[in-house]
C-alpha cells in the first residue's frame, strides 16, 4: 500500500506550507519595509507554498497509480495538467514578492506594495 501526499489529512499538508513559508518568510523579512507590506509577502509566499505542495502531491499521485496500473501515460498526462496549472498559479502568487525583495534588496527602498512594479 501507498501511501501519497494527497492522502495525508489537509492540516498536515497546511501544516507543511505554513513551514516552508515561515522558512521563506525569514528570507523576506530583511526586504520589507513594514509590518503591512511583510504581511502582505507573507500570505502570497504562503499561499505559493500550498499550491506547490499540492502540485508536488498531484504529480506523485499520478506517478503512483500509473505504475500501479502499468498504463502510464493517460494518468500521467491527467496528473500533469492540473500540476501546471497549479504550478502557474504559483508564479502568479509569489512573482510580485520575489520581484518586490530583487528591487529592494538593489537599492528601491520607498516601493510600496501596492506600487508594484515600481518605475523610477
């Protein structure tokens, strides 16, 4: 028996976000310029971190039961597209973050949040 990551209950999954985002967290807090705007960082990086796990646990579940079933490539093809989706959503939450600490961490200093992407 298999045991997968989408298997696992919901709040161990949650659980294994929030510490990656907490983890994350600590890497943005240098570039933040207050609480708000960290907050604000902190939800989209943890956000990112959940769907990520949860694309990582849609791949494994489709790899697993594709070789259960020794016809691999319907379920893999199933697995993968709701995992690049996932995957996109992502880069979708998290791109304003990393993109706000590159211009900070270069000198843009006075950028809020909510002015993102910040323009000299």
């Amino acid at each position: 028996m298999v045991t997968s990551f989408m298997r696992l209950p919901l709040i161990l999954r949650l659980t294994g976000g929030w510490i990656l985002a907490w983890i994350t967290n600590a890497l943005l807090a240098p570039v933040a310029a207050n609480f708000l705007e960290m907050l604000g960082l902190l939800i989209s990086v943890m956000v990112g971190c959940v769907l990520l796990l949860a694309a990582v646990g849609i791949v494994f579940e489709g790899v697993v039961r594709s070789w259960q079933m020794r016809s691999g490539k319907a379920l893999v093809a199933q697995a993968l597209v709701p995992a690049i989706v996932i995957a996109l959503g992502v880069l979708f939450l998290t791109h304003p973050a990393a993109e706000l600490s590159w211009q900070r961490l270069h000198g843009a200093r006075d950028v809020p949040i909510w002015r993102w992407p910040y323009q000299p």
